[in-house]
C-alpha cells in the first residue's frame, strides 16, 4: 500500500516536496523544492535547488541510507540551497526527509521518490506518419469552469477582451480529442502550460513556475489525464518548453539564485534584437523585416561582440534571459525537461525561441535527454525564411563550430514564407520547387515541419490576397508535401484573425452558450464545414496512402504558376498538380527518366483536374486555383 500510495503521488497532482519550517525566526526555513520529487532508477544524482531563508548549510542528511549528499552550496546570502543528491543503487520508493544544519539553527525538507511508470506507449517521438495540431489551451474549449478565476488571480477572466485569459483549459482538450480523431490529426502542440504570473500571459511564454501547471488551465493531474487519453486514442503530445527566458514576474527576477543566473539583471541588460542591419548581407533596406538577423549566428566571420545580443539579450527586451552558460542553469534547466516527459510520458518538445540560446547547451541538453528517452522529438522555432539559416541549426551534423545541437528537426519558415509569398502575394509558384531544392542543407528534411500558420502570425484566412480557394490550397500543399504538417487550432474552419491577439481568437463551441458550436457538424456554418470536410478528406487520403506521407519527392514540372511533383514509396507512385493562376492550365510533362516512366494508367484521387497518359508523356488540365492527387499505375 505504501509503494502504491507513493507511486501516485509522484505521477499525479499532488506530488511536491513537503517543506518543514520553524517557528522560530530567524531559523532557516524552506520554501520550495525544485524538483518536487525525482524517481529511483532515473538518474544516479539529481540537483535541488531549495528556496527559503538562512539556508547556508553545514550538513545536509537524509533518512534513507542510500542517499547521499555529495555537496551543497548555499547562494544569494542564504535564501537559497543547490544540494546535490547521489540515489543508490538500492534506493526503495518512499518519501526522503532530510535534515539541514546551519549557523542559525535546523530545518527539513521532504523529497518523493518514485518508482517509475511503464514506458510502453511514451516518449515516443514523431515520424512522418504523423500530423501536428496546434492549440493554444486558453482559447479552445473551457472544460471546467471553476478554474476560470483561480485563487491569487481574481479578475484574470474576460472573454471580452483579447489579452486576458478567456478560461479554455486542459480538460476542455481532453473532451475535444474526439474531435480531433475524427478529422484526422494524431499530434497535440500546446503552448505552454506552465504558471504564468500576469493577467495577460494566458498564452503561457511568461513563467512564474516551471515545475507547475498553470491553474488557469487546471492541475498536473489534467495534464497526466490529457496525456493518457491522447496515447489511448493513438495522438501524441508535444510539450512546448522554453529554456531561453521566464516570465517578468518570475521570483527569480528580483531574488535570482546566482548573481549570474540571468544574462544581466532587470535594470542592467541587453535585448535581443540584432545590431546588424540587413544590409550588412546586402538584403535591400526600406523593407519591413519579419525575422531576426540569425544571418550572423550562422557565420563563421562573425566576432561575438555582433551576435551576443541575439544570445544573450532579453527577448523583446523584456523577457529574462536564461544564463545557459552557466552549468547550474544548463542542470537545473535539463531537470526540468526531463521532469516534465517523466510525469507525463510526452512525446516530443517544441523548442521556442531556439537560435537565442547558445548552441553548446543545447548539444547538452540533447545529450541528457536521448540518454534516457532516445526516440523524443525535438522541434525548434528558427523563424527566418532562408533555408541555408534555418538548417544550420537541425541536428545530425557538426557545424563549423564543432558543435552538433542535437535537435531533431526545424519548423519549415522558408515554406511558410513562400507558400504565403505564392498563395497571397502572386510570387512564382516556382519558388516552392526552390525551397525544396535546399533539402539538401538538412541532415533529415523528411521530418522538416511545413505549416502555413501558428500562433505568431495573422490567420490565412483573414490575410490579404485570402479567399478559401486559396485556403483549401495551402492547406493541399503542406499535407502533399514532405515532412511532418502542423495545422493551427481552428484553420480547419477558416477561423479569421489578424495580428495578435486577433489571430487567437476563442473556438467557436468551446464555450458554454457560444452562438455555434464548430466542434460539430451541425453547429458548423456551410463555409466552415466546406473547408472542414476538404482538409479530413485530404488528411484521410493521407493516412491511406504511404506515397503521401513517406514517398521520396521528385519535381516533374515547375513554372511561375504552377509546381507538379510525384511522391514514390514503395508501395506505389502518386503526382499531385498544383496550379495557382486565375485561369486554367494544361501541363505536358514527358516521363522518360522520371519514376514515373513506366506507369501505365492515373487514377484521379483528389481534386477536379483531369489527366491522361499519352505515349511518354502526362497531359494534365488543371482548374484555376486547384491542387489535384493522382495514382499511377
């Protein structure tokens, strides 16, 4: 009963580390222990990090013999304590109690040890069977109502005004899975759903707390509930971390536990915005620049003094800069991941932000998290739309650094600023080909993540040049093309938005007496379900046919208003037309040389073009503004 009983506390809401104070001021007392608790078997050591007062510590011991403190070191005069704690080999599950002495008096901490839960079903990563959804938990569906207003955040609730948290929360993902199942995705990103500490960072990238769950969005247990549900219903979770900053509010701020703690301090710090101007590459000035100059992190000319801002700078010169230099930082900070994946069994980790950290941490950190869950996916956010910037940073190669960053893969920018230079903008439709042409630069662009929208940028729907023809073919385009797709929470039905907040808008039927309900069919408008039922078709085909998710891709014909390519596998052969002009286009493409030389019918799968096998050559007819799937046989 006592292991069953500790099992569960450390795999559910209620683990945390159980501080012992005195009454006696002033005593040493402990506030807070990060990690809340740690599992047997898991690692051979594990940094606390203690919080409290007068903690300057000559002795730290615990009850259970197998555990050992091989050192301490108490920082920022007393208020806090790094222990380093060695877990025997013959370590049982239990609670730890241990005894810290100090100059002025005695305290004691409580430390839950775990016996791990099976993995079967975890930490699974992702693969190009796969599709991405992202959710943005506050603005889907609002499950539990009473956490709208939690304790310590009174007035923080208002749908009424794009800023504040609008009360969608973990259970309302949890009672939408069906949902998502039926039209045809397989893997959650949420943004993170760690505490914030203001009013308006309902969209999670202001943390207070790393190790709890926002309460606006509920309890470590509805993250668990949510996690466990996903696997049962064959979907992953990708968990969205952030290891380059915490939130202004953060403690931390004005109490840091090291005086380098933070690249700089509150009052004395640098931003994160490049010092270089584009025109320093010889781009053309006057333009309005969507993206950081990561030009100069990737160049092997560059001095420091040109790239620590983008390192070391607070991000909008707002956010705190994590020191990742430093190697209580680097620990702390890879405890925490691999905390997270443990409690949870996530699948994989959005890395936000990640050209601003330096890269040596992130080989670490990589190296500390495959060793123990060596098929976890990493994602990174590169946003730069030049494929020789974002590839530097996928992991699989040595850079002229020396370094390896170890990340799984990149989120496809230069796909998502051309697909919308092309789709919104009139661009050649043969840039796409000319995106795809740098794959070479990636060690793995099979697993590279193309995607239209997220939560950073206006809605397709609502951008100028939008209609949902255009809609409909971005959609076609990143489910035809390689890679892992991630579709933006509500795309589906041509949610409208423009820059943020407005591109986060509330889902339509989250929310209890919402005007339609889109989570069904019959509460959905005829445009809405238009599109609905246009992308779970796609995303069904893509599910029955392998060409579609794993073929290797080849170029069969490419111009300035249309891009015609095969996928092949294996198993078989399948060409998707792609035309982008007003007007309708006939394409003779000649087969010779090509995998498709040998075929000897098409079938159409998808799309209204119509296309013939002529001798060694395809004749397609595509419609004005249509994307079409063949088989060929």
């Amino acid at each position: 009963m006592f292991l069953h009983t500790v099992a569960f506390a450390c795999g559910g809401s209620a683990l945390r580390a159980r501080p012992q104070q005195t009454t006696n001021e002033p005593a040493p007392a402990v506030t807070k222990v990060e990690p809340p608790g740690w599992w047997v078997g898991l690692t051979a050591e594990v940094m606390l990090l203690l919080s409290g007062h007068d903690l300057e510590a000559t002795h730290v011991g615990c009850n259970l013999p197998t555990l050992r403190v091989s050192r301490t070191q108490a920082a920022a005069g007393g208020n806090y304590l790094f222990i380093w704690m060695q877990i025997g080999a013959g370590t049982k599950s239990g609670t730890a109690v241990c005894r810290i002495t100090a100059p002025k008096g005695a305290t004691a901490f409580e430390l839950p040890l775990a016996v791990r839960a099976p993995t079967l079903g975890k930490f699974q990563g992702l693969s190009q069977n796969d599709v991405m959804y992202l959710i943005m938990p506050d603005r889907f569906a609002n499950g539990d109502p009473t956490n709208d207003e939690p304790a310590g955040s009174p007035g923080s609730q208002d749908r009424s005004k794009p800023r504040a948290y609008h009360g969608g929360d973990l259970l309302g993902i949890q009672n939408h899975l069906p949902y998502l199942k039926d039209l045809g995705v397989n893997t959650l990103w949420l943004t993170p759903m760690v505490k914030n500490g203001a009013t308006e960072d309902y969209h999670g990238y202001g943390a207070v707390d790393l190790y709890a769950v926002d309460p606006h969005l509920g309890a470590l247990q509805d993250y668990q509930n949510l996690v466990a549900a996903a696997h049962q219903q064959g979907m992953k979770i990708v968990f969205d971390v952030v290891p380059n900053h915490v939130g202004p509010k953060h403690p931390w701020l004005s109490n840091p536990p090291l005086p380098d703690w933070f690249h700089g301090t509150g009052q004395h710090h640098i931003d994160s915005f490049s010092p270089l101007k584009g025109s320093f590459y010889g781009k053309a000035g006057g333009q309005a620049v969507g993206n950081d100059l990561f030009e100069s992190l990737i160049d092997p000319h560059v001095p420091v003094g040109m790239k620590r801002n983008l390192t070391e700078g607070w991000f909008l010169g707002i956010l705190p800069d994590m020191n990742t230099e430093n190697p209580l930082v680097q620990q702390y900070l890879l405890q925490n991941s691999i905390w997270w994946a443990e409690i949870s069994g996530l699948d994989g980790y959005r890395v936000d932000t990640f050209p601003y950290v330096g890269r040596k941490f992130w080989a670490n950190w990589h190296t500390g998290l495959r060793r123990l869950y060596p098929f976890l996916t990493t994602i990174g956010e590169v946003f730069h739309p030049d494929p020789s910037v974002t590839s530097f940073f996928a992991g699989g190669v040595r850079r002229y650094d020396g370094i390896d960053s170890g990340l799984s893969t990149v989120f496809d920018f230069p796909m998502f600023f051309t697909l919308r230079d092309v789709l919104l903008r009139g661009a050649s439709t043969g840039r796409i080909a000319d995106v795809l042409r740098q794959d070479s630069s990636y060690p793995r662009p099979e697993v590279l993540v193309p995607f239209f929208a997220n939560h950073d940028v206006p809605r397709f729907a609502s951008a100028q040049g939008s209609s949902p023809a255009k809609l409909k073919l971005a959609f076609g385009l990143i489910l035809a093309l390689r890679g892992i797709p991630e579709i933006y929470y509500g795309d589906e039905i041509g949610m409208p938005g423009g820059g943020d907040p407005d591109n986060r808008r509330d889902f339509p039927g989250g929310w209890i007496g919402d005007a339609n309900d889109a989570f069904t069919e019959s509460g959905r408008t005829r445009g809405q379900q238009e599109i609905f039922s246009y992308v779970q078709a796609l995303l069904k085909l893509r599910r029955q046919h392998p060409a579609l998710r794993t073929g290797q891709l080849w170029h069969l014909a490419s111009d300035e208003s249309s891009y015609v390519f095969a996928r092949e596998s294996e198993e078989e052969r399948v060409v998707v037309a792609f035309n982008n002009a007003d007007q309708s286009r006939e394409v003779q493409i000649p087969l010779a040389d090509t995998p498709a030389q040998k075929a000897m019918e098409m079938a159409l799968l998808f799309g209204p073009a119509k296309a013939t096998l002529a001798g060694s050559e395809i004749r397609i007819t595509m419609p004005a503004q249509s994307l079409s799937i063949f088989t060929l046989n």
